[in-house]
C-alpha cells in the first residue's frame, strides 16, 4: 500500500468520525433544546402559581394588616382624647403628658 492510498483512507476515516460527531451533537443539542422547552413551561407554571399566592393571599394580608394599623392608629387617639377628657373632668392639669 503506498502512501497515497494510505492517505485517502485515513481521511476518510477522519470524515466518517466527524460526520458521527456532528450528528451525536445535533442530537444533544435538540435533547437540549426540549429539555429548555420543558423548564420554561414549569418556570411559566410557577409564575402563574406565584401571581396566585401574590394576588390571592400576600396582597389581602398586606391590605389586611395596613387596615389593623389604621384601627390601632385610630384607636390610640380615642385613648389619647379619653385620657385628656379624664384628666380635664377630675381637675388634673393640661400640662401633663
């Protein structure tokens, strides 16, 4: 076998294993690509269940605990107004805190 011979089989291998290559990595990458597919779906999925919980739950409890601070706010002024009309009834004086 002379040299030449020798050569065109040793690129013909080269080829076959690059071509093998090529299409083992255009398998992996459309694995790949179905693999992102599917966890953009669950992060979408996830979303949507944390737009849930935001608007179903977080948001009334926040809204919630906004009104109770507004009562206990109010509340404490018609403790103040109530300490100072006390005071004003019994005598005691203004001054006092």
């Amino acid at each position: 076998m002379d040299t030449t011979t020798f050569l065109i089989v040793i690129i013909f291998l080269v080829a076959a294993v690059l071509i093998a290559v090529g299409i083992y990595l255009i398998i992996v990458l459309n694995d790949f690509r179905e693999t992102l597919r599917r966890l953009n779906k669950v992060l979408t999925h996830i979303e949507s269940i944390t737009e849930v919980v935001d608007d179903k739950i977080a948001k009334p409890a926040g809204s919630l605990f906004g009104s109770l601070g507004v009562i206990k706010e109010v509340m404490d002024i018609f403790k103040d107004i109530r300490k100072k009309l006390y005071k004003h009834e019994n005598g005691e004086s203004h001054e006092r805190s």
